[in-house]
C-alpha cells in the first residue's frame, strides 16, 4: 500500500515527503496495522471505518470505497483525504483498508490545507463527511466531479486521488490473498490472538512504572484576544500499574478557540496514544490491544478534546497537538529520572510553507504544493540527544525531507540557504536537535507562501532540568535585503527576487546542561551545532581549539561547572509542574 502511494502521487507532499500514513482495521474496527505511518495519522484510525459503518450500516458492498476528510466524521484534518475500502473475502466482511493522503489543497479561500485563523468550519474549503467515492470498482462520478470544481489543481488532485484509491485496493488484494492462503478461521483466531498479546505486553509495560500522578501546562502562541498571555494546555497522567493502566486527563482545558487549531477526535486521541507507548517502548505493538490501556478524559467543545460543531479543524495535525503530545510525554519525567522527553518542533515553520501560483516553465500551469524541508527540531530525551530529522511528535521523524534540487524541480522556487542554526537546539544533558535557517526566493511573479508556523512567545520546552529550544521566526525581504518580520500564521506573495526568511524552532533539552560529558559539547562545537560562548556559558565547558581541533580542558572546565552549580542558574523552560504525587 505504502510503495503504491509512495510510487504514484502526484503532489511533492506525496511522493517526495511521504506525508500519508496506510492502515488496516478488522471488521470489528480493531486497528491490526499502522506500517510506516505518520503516528498522527495512524493513532486513531478505527475511527475512519467506524464512521462508515455508522452512516452506510447495511449499505456497505464489495467494490464500495468511502472518501472521508471531516474532522467530524472521525478524520484527523480536512487536508488529509482519506480512502476507506470494506475488504470482503467469500462474502463475509473480514478487514478495511485504510489510506491517508495529506494534500497541498482543499478548496480552501487561500490556497493552503491549514487555516489556523478560520473562525468556524464554514471557512476551511471542502468538506467530505465520508461520502461513497466509487460503487462496484467505479467512480461515483458525481463526487469526483465536486472535488475537481472546488480545487485549483484538478488534475493534479485526481492524479493524488487515484493513487490513494490505488492503495487502498493494493490492501484490499493482499489482504484477499492472506484469507484465501489461511483460511477466514485462522485469520479471525490470529486477530484475536494478536489483540491479546498487545494488551498483555502493555500490560507489562505499565507495571514497570513507577505509580503517580503528574499535572502539567505548557502555553501555546496565541492569535486570539481571548487569550493574549498564550493558550494554555494542561494534561494530568496516571499511571496505575496494578491495573496496568494509564490514565490521560484533558478535561481542564479551554473551549474552542475562535481559530483553526482545535483538536479533532482522532489527533487528540492520537496525541495521547503516541506520549505514552512511546514511553512503554518500542516492542509493545501499536494496535488496538495496547491502545486499550490508555485511558483518556476529554470533553466536548474544548480545544484540547472533542471539537463542537462549528469549531475549525483544519490545524489539526499541527500546533496544539505539537505541544499536547511532548506535554504528556514529559509528565513522566516527573514521575521516574529517565522516563519521557523534551518538546521538539511546534507547527510548521517556513521552510515548510504551502507554496502556489503558476509556474512558466511549464505553460503557467497552476500548482499547490507544500514543501517539508528543514523540518528539524527533535527533543532531547534520557541517553539520546534531539534526533535530527523528528520535526513534530506527530511525525516522529516519519516525513521525509525535501531536497533543495528536488525543491527547486517541483516549484519555481530557489532555495538560497538550508543550513543548521547554531545554538537554536535547547541546552542539557541531551541536547534537543537544532532548527533549520532557510530562505526560500521566488523565480517568477505572484509566488504565495503560507505556513501555520508556533513557538515563537513559547519554542519547544526542556523536560528534567533541560532548557527551551530556540524560537520560531519569519522575515519577508525586498530585493533591498530590508526584512519584516511576518505572523506565525503568515500569508505572503512574493515577487521575483524576493524572500522568504525561516528560522524554525530547535527541540527542547533533557536533563541538567552542565551534566553533558563534555567530550560531547566538544563534539558540538566541532561540529558547528554550538558556538563555544555557548559551550562556556551554559554547559560549562572550557575549550582549547587548534584550526578545526577543538580538545576539552578538564581542570578548567570542573572548576568552571563548580562555579556555575554555585549561582545556580534559572532554568529557561516554557512547561510547569502544576501537581506530582506518588
């Protein structure tokens, strides 16, 4: 399904970025397999083929396959379109594929899939609430029809579309192919099994932490005069391991934000999945028999839980689920020294803007695309610095990046610098990784660039005594080099010559800076990750450099951390401790 979809969309989001997730649910909506996904994506897909079976009920027929990108229908966002197809086998219902496909256009008033200043539903371009797509292995042409009149790119959806319908149908055939080599009796015994073996290892998981409850709240960027301190998110764990639960409580959060960020069902869901098996490590399966051992508190009408109609949606898979996630997830630190992570990226910075227009190399065709480059960020965690390439708790690295040639090939787009910004990854025992520095120059006239970028009042926070990462910024700049400083929601054409300014936010540290061996802060600055003010300053460190070689004076450097433990520095954090109980 993956190579399918990998192999044939049409959008740079698609086939370069890999920015869709494939997936496959049993006819009794227990997720069986989340394969290569973005965990966002993946996290609470059963809610997909639930809505089907809700709507359609008897009404479900080999050949049928469901278009779906309602956020209230059990959908992530609506710029993920999502195919669901009912897998039958001799006549019985056994299994439902599952493809997921974000695309660089919705029919949104701006040519972007986020909207995280629409004020209500209305606002956020074409809405799908899981409508029949194809009867008997055939477009209900009507449907395809709406899609092509509402989006600027028709062709270039209907390429997309048809390589998500051709996932789905590569799943639905493989997994025809396990029935008729098993036999149904054998399959159904396996699920079940399967099922099983995944609660029972989390189960064991669980029972290895230690028993607690963490409250926590970190702020998020407002855009809002509602609330123009910042946004707060809290999150209070459980962890009951006699029960061999875990318990994630949201109900003490705000309503629904007159903004396009409020969480969906299925990313609050998926925030919450991805914070705590991450913790309970990786040979716990990620499927339903796992899932059922977080337990998970939220209301309807908060924008960190259930959206009320008619709340926007469409920043759902960014943003505040970049910050939900990595909060729960640090709520263990407080329980255990080792457990959880810091914060990584929030939102999408510019490097990763939705670009449009109509590109003259190619007859003024028009394009949308968004380009994920420089999607960085990672958050430190105990024994592992940032990884490099995480970007966001909702793609954990699964996103592929964009190449500068392949940026330049897709769009009429020059990429001036893609670099690493020194000292923008937060500082500790292990580092977060640092962000990206881009600016981007457009080749011809009237290039539009939006992106729904966060973390500049409050960049990714540090977890176990570790500081903030950098913050976000975005500049516009004339063909004078004169720069202005742009919103985190920013919308800007751009003229030829032109730019566009990105610097993206670093991930947060783990841990107390000045316990970093300080063999690997010489690696830092050796590598140009850390400048050596840095190195002094905050880790403590006392360097002697040659050219390039850069070596570690150990007498110098503990009387140097012995001075610094003994003014005890402030901590830079952007997350609290509200409550810790064991």
């Amino acid at each position: 399904m993956i190579n399918t979809l990998f192999r044939t969309g049409r959008s740079g989001v698609l086939n370069t970025a890999m920015d869709f997730s494939c997936s496959i649910t049993d006819d009794s909506l227990r997720t069986v397999s989340t394969a290569l996904g973005l965990p966002v994506h993946v996290g609470a897909i059963e809610l997909i083929p639930k809505a089907v079976k809700e709507k359609f009920g008897d009404d479900i027929r080999p050949g049928d396959c469901f278009a779906n990108n309602s956020g209230y229908h059990g959908n992530t966002h609506c710029g993920d379109f999502t195919l669901c197809a009912p897998v039958y086998f001799e006549g019985e219902l056994v299994f439902f594929t599952i493809a997921r496909a974000h695309l660089g256009d919705m029919g949104f008033p701006t040519p972007t899939t986020y909207g995280p200043l629409s004020r209500d539903v209305y606002e956020e371009g074409l809405k799908l609430p899981c409508v029949r797509i194809q009867r008997d292995n055939s477009d209900v042409q009507e449907v395809v029809d709406i899609c092509k009149a509402n989006i600027r790119a028709p062709e270039q959806f209907y390429g997309d579309y048809i390589a998500t319908l051709a996932a789905v149908r590569t799943g639905e055939a493989g997994m025809q192919k396990i029935c008729a080599q098993y036999g149904i009796g054998t399959v159904r015994k396996f699920l079940t099994q399967f099922q099983d073996y995944a609660r029972d290892m989390a189960i064991d998981a669980i029972r290895q932490l230690p028993a607690g409850r963490v409250r926590r709240e970190a702020f998020y960027d407002s855009e809002t005069d509602l609330y123009p301190d910042g946004i707060p998110v809290r999150a209070t764990i459980e962890v009951d391991p006699v029960e061999g639960l875990v318990t994630v409580d949201l109900l003490d959060n705000v309503d629904n934000l007159p903004l396009g960020i409020n969480l969906t069902e299925a990313t609050m869901t998926a925030s919450c999945l991805i914070a705590v098996l991450t913790v309970l490590g990786p040979d716990v399966p990620r499927c339903t028999g796992s899932f059922s051992r977080v337990r998970i508190l939220s209301r309807e009408g908060a924008a960190i839980g259930r959206p009320k109609h008619p709340a926007a949606t469409s920043a759902a898979t960014s943003n505040l689920t970049q910050l939900l996630c990595p909060l729960v997830r640090s709520a263990f630190s407080e329980l255990k020294s080792g457990l959880g992570s810091a914060c990584g990226t929030i939102g999408l910075p510019g490097s990763c803007a939705v670009v449009s227009g109509v590109d003259p190399r190619h007859d003024n065709r028009p394009f949308v695309n968004q380009i994920i480059m420089g999607y960085w960020g990672g958050p430190g965690l105990h024994g592992h610095d940032g990884w490099f390439t995480h970007g966001s708790s909702g793609s954990n690295g699964a996103l592929w990046q964009s190449s500068v040639e392949m940026v330049e090939q897709q769009q009429p787009v020059l990429v001036e610098r893609l670099e690493i910004a020194v000292d923008s990854g937060g500082a500790g025992e292990w580092n977060g990784s640092p962000g990206a520095f881009c600016i981007f120059r457009s080749r011809t006239d009237n290039i539009r660039y939006t992106a729904n970028t966060a973390g500049h009042d409050f960049p990714p926070f540090g977890a176990a005594g570790g500081w903030a990462g950098g913050r976000n910024d975005s500049w516009w700049e004339d063909k004078a080099g004169e720069r202005r400083a742009l919103p985190n929601s920013l919308d800007v054409t751009l003229n030829t010559g032109e730019k566009l300014v990105s610097q993206a936010c670093g991930g947060g540290g783990y841990g107390d800076p000045l316990d970093r061996d300080p063999a690997r802060v010489a690696e830092d600055v050796q590598e140009g990750w850390i400048s050596l003010e840095r190195a002094h300053r905050i880790h403590g460190v006392v360097l002697k450099t040659r050219g390039e070689f850069v070596a570690v004076d150990t007498e110098a450097t503990q009387r140097l951390r012995d001075e610094l433990l003994e003014r005890q520095p402030v901590v830079v954090t952007t997350a609290r401790r509200l409550e810790t109980s064991h």
